[in-house]
C-alpha cells in the first residue's frame, strides 16, 4: 500500500505548486491592472451639476489621459481653458473643427451639420437648448455643451468669444470613462455620433485593467484557500484510513 502514499505526496506537491502558482499569478495580475490604471487614468472630483445625469456635482470620475487630438464627438473630457476659469471642467464634446453646431429643429433637437440628434443623456426631455443658437467651430477647436443644459454654463454662454465659444484641442487633459465614486458606473460612447464623419472614440481600457484586478484577487483567494482545504481533506482521509494502513 505504500504506492498509495507517494501517490498522495505526489498530488499534494503539484497541489502545492499550483497554489503557488495561482497567488503569483494572481500578484501579477491584481498589481499590474491597479499600475497600468495609475498610468492611463486620472481620478477627477465634478465640480458642477451641469453634467447630470452622467455624471453628479461631487462624483469621482476616472479619466483617461488623453491627447486633444484623440477626443471625437460625444466624449465627455475634462480641460482648462483660461476663458472658462483657471479650475479644471468636465462637459460633453457636440461639435468639432469645421462643424455647424445649431440648436434648436422643429423637434427640439441639436443639429451637426445640419444632422438632428438624439440625445437620451440629457438630464430633461426638454428642447436641446433654451435658447436658440449657430456655431462654426473653427479648425483644431471643440464645441462643448453640459447634459443639464438649464443650468450648464458652456460654449452657449460664450458665442460672443473668439471660436464663438469653442476650446482649443490643447485645452482637453482628459477623457471620462466611468464614475468609479458613488455610482461605479461606467460611461459609453453615443451612438447618435456614430453616423458622422470619424465617428465615436473607441472605449478606453479601464474594462481590461478591472478584469484583471478582480481575476488576480481570485487567483489570490484560490491559491491561499487550497492549502488549508488540502491539508484539512489529507488529516479526514487519514482519520478514515483503517488501521495499519499507511
């Protein structure tokens, strides 16, 4: 019967093993997902309600970095502009260099380029915009409106600026992919912007880098709960074995 045991000992071994395997495996993961996120994104408090219901006054946002050339119409982004206020503003790009941003159809909907669209993140079912307006944003520039358009204060307040309340590319640092703080939510891409010219942003990583954390945290457990299950399982067989086995 002696075969028995080095057969147990065998498997205990690669039991072992595998545990071993699986938390480093797991510590890989689980550290490699939270640097990779340090690196990509950049946590962002809202400061105004004028992007709500996206997103809340006081809402913790992760926002990738990105470059201004990168953002496309329907991201929400984070930038400064001097004109704007020296702090930090989060709002939704509507309209990019060489487009004619208007508002409102006899729908009550913003137009693209003479494109009507629908926009269910707005906070109301109320027309686009209170008050009527057209702007041609300039090369290099944004159009930015908030999601509560009765209360936001954006490119509409600004018409009379130079860009006609437009911002540079440059001025964005950010694009927001989720709130990670009260709601966990995250934050997808309009389709409604799908059908002009350069389309939607692709979704930032953030999915992956989560994926990782969390299946890094259950190779973790996994591999730290084998052992003392293992151990337990061997100290019942032995208990059962008949005397003067071994």
């Amino acid at each position: 019967m002696s075969g028995t045991g080095r057969t147990d000992d065998g498997r205990g071994r690669l039991g072992s093993m595998l545990s071993g395997l699986a938390v480093a495996v797991g510590c890989v993961l689980f550290l490699g997902g939270f640097a990779w996120a340090a690196v990509e994104y950049r946590p962002y408090t809202v400061p105004t309600e004028s992007m709500t219901p996206t997103v809340n006054a006081g809402d913790r946002v992760l926002a990738q970095r990105v470059d201004g050339s990168e953002v496309r119409r329907g991201d929400v982004v984070v930038f400064t502009d001097p004109a704007w206020g020296e702090m930090p503003m989060v709002k939704r790009v509507v309209g990019i260099g060489g487009d004619k941003v208007a508002c409102c159809e006899k729908d009550g909907r913003l137009t693209v380029n003479g494109i009507p669209v629908e926009e269910p993140y707005l906070q109301t079912a109320d027309p686009a915009s209170a008050n009527d307006f057209t702007a041609e944003v300039p090369k290099g520039q944004l159009f930015l409106l908030g999601d509560d358009r009765r209360v936001s204060l954006d490119s509409r307040v600004h018409l009379e600026d130079g860009g006609q309340g437009s911002v540079p590319r440059t001025a964005v640092t950010a694009r927001v992919d989720a709130v990670a703080w009260p709601l966990g939510s995250m934050i997808g891409r309009p389709q409604a912007f799908a059908a002009l010219p350069g389309g939607v942003s692709s979704a930032g990583p953030l999915k992956l880098q989560l994926g990782a954390v969390i299946g890094g945290m259950v190779l973790i457990l996994a591999g730290a709960v084998y052992g003392p299950v293992a151990a337990r399982s061997k100290r019942n067989k032995q208990r059962k074995a008949p005397a003067g086995v071994h």
